[in-house]
C-alpha cells in the first residue's frame, strides 16, 4: 500500500469524523442547515422562486401572506418570496468576496505583526487602530462617498472594513504559537520566515479564523442591507434584502410583511452562521479536541 493511499485514507477519516462531531451538536445542525439552505437558494434560487422577482401583479399589490403569495407582496404587487429567495443570490454574491478580502488583508497585517513583533508590529497596529476607530458603517459611508457606490466598490469598501477584526485575531494567535517548540524547531533547522509562517503557523491558528469568517459572513450581508437601504449598495429593481427593506419600510405601518420577514431571513442567517461557527471551532480546535478525548 503506497504513502498516498494511506495520508488519503487518513484524510477521509478525519473529515468523517468532523462531520460526524458536527451533526451530534444540536447548534451545528442548525447552523449547517441554514448554510446548505442558502447554498442552495445561491445556486438555484431563480428556478425554486415561485415567480419572477420584478414579476408584478397590481390588482395584488400590498397583501398579506395568501395560498397565492405565501409571504404577500410589496407596493407593486411583487411577490416578497420570490424576491427573499432571489435576493440571497445578491447578499452572498457581496457578502462572500468581502469576507475572503478582508480574510486575505487581515492575514497580510496580522501575521507579520504578530510573528516579527517590534517596529512592524507598532507600524501595523497604528493602522489597525485607525481603521477600528470608526463603526464599519460610518467607514463605509465614508469611502463610498469618495468611491461611488458600485458593487466593486461595495465588497473593497466592506473588505477594509471588516480586515481590521481578521489582523487582529491573527496577530493574537500568531502571538501564542510563534515561540512553540515546533516552530523553534523549524527555526534551528535553517527555515526561512515565510516558510515558517505559511506552513507551521498558519495552519494552526485556522479555527478562530474559521469562526471570525462565519460571524462576519452575516455582518456582511446587514451591513450591505443597510447601505442598499440607505439608496448606497444594490440599486433597485434588484432584489438586495436591503432594498426589500427599503421599499417595505415606506409602508411598515398598513403593510408590514416586506419588513418582517426580511429581517426575519437576517437573523436566522445570522444565528446559522454564528452557531456554525462556533460548533466548527470547537471541533477543529486541537486544544479542544484533546479535552474531548
């Protein structure tokens, strides 16, 4: 039996393992269902929608929850279902890009920081605090006001805003391993920095990433509820969240479905997320992986 086949086995055993962990954990199961949901809603959300999102029916407009419009409809007869269910392809098509930039910037700054300390770290951490300074709302505000409101614009302007919470958890995670016995180990042995870095500490310092990524996928997607809210994010007629919002809050008072069950679709995102997190770190924790042994 080859090297390959037996690393490979052990690969598929572990992985059976996580999964295993994974749904014994009553928050995970809910958590992994509410991702594989949006996955799905992601990839096919258009074909299970039961009508067209800018499909409007006047005579319907303004209803509440009916056989017809399981959710009711907005001002203009659109069915809130439909338009929820597309709007999700919108939310991740933001939400996904601005957290893996903010992963990658926050890996840029906080591993260096953290790793070489000194100079680079009093460098980094001036800049870490001035972009930490302002609420990400208000930064993005203002960038968006500098940049203009494009979508590109929106996931760079999200990903700066949110790269500061990334820099730091690296930077303190880098901290607590960099003088581990292995890492001296790779030291003595003539291993460059990046070396060092990128195939030791790296990957050992994966789980509070891993969480901070699940926690901040649905403070993506409010935040870029609320700048489409504000008429700065996804434009209408596109079925942002935000913009459901937007168009449901001018009538909250003799209609309020559009309202209710978007913000109802952001907290069940939010708490999937954050329990899926927090169930993936636990499991992936080597720490807490020993105690559970």
């Amino acid at each position: 039996m080859s090297v390959f086949t037996i690393t490979g086995g052990k690969t598929r055993s572990a992985n059976a393992g996580t999964v295993r962990r994974l749904l014994r954990n009553s928050g995970g199961k809910f958590g992994l269902l509410v991702v594989l949901v949006l996955v799905v809603l992601f990839v096919f959300g258009p074909q299970l929608a039961p009508f067209g999102s800018a499909q409007q029916d006047i005579a319907s407009r303004l209803q509440g929850p009916s056989f017809k419009h399981l959710l009711g409809t907005d001002h203009l007869g659109r069915d809130l279902l439909s338009r929820l269910i597309v709007g999700v392809r919108i939310e991740l098509l933001v939400a996904i890009p601005s957290v893996l930039g903010a992963l990658v910037l926050g890996l840029l700054l906080g591993l260096p920081a953290g790793y070489f300390g000194g100079a680079v770290d009093a460098a980094i951490v001036v800049i870490l605090d001035a972009l930490h300074a302002l609420p990400t709302v208000v930064l993005a505000l203002t960038l968006l006001a500098l940049l203009g409101n494009s979508l590109g614009n929106v996931i760079f302007v999200m990903a700066i805003s949110l790269a500061p919470s990334f820099a730091r958890v690296a930077r303190a995670s880098v901290f607590s391993v960099r003088h581990s016995a292995y890492v001296e180990a790779e030291r003595f042995l003539g291993a460059s920095n990046g070396r060092i870095l990128l195939l030791h500490i790296l990957p050992n310092i994966i789980p509070p990433l891993l969480l901070l990524v699940a926690m901040s996928l649905p403070t993506a997607i409010a935040v870029e509820t609320g700048l489409s809210f504000l008429g700065l994010g996804v434009r209408p007629p596109t079925p942002s969240w935000g913009v459901i919002l937007a168009d449901g809050f001018a009538r909250v008072r003799t209609a309020p479905w559009a309202v209710l069950w978007t913000c109802l679709a952001l907290a069940i995102t939010t708490l999937g997320c954050t329990l899926l997190g927090e169930t993936l770190r636990d499991i992936l924790d080597p720490k807490r992986i020993g105690d559970q042994q």
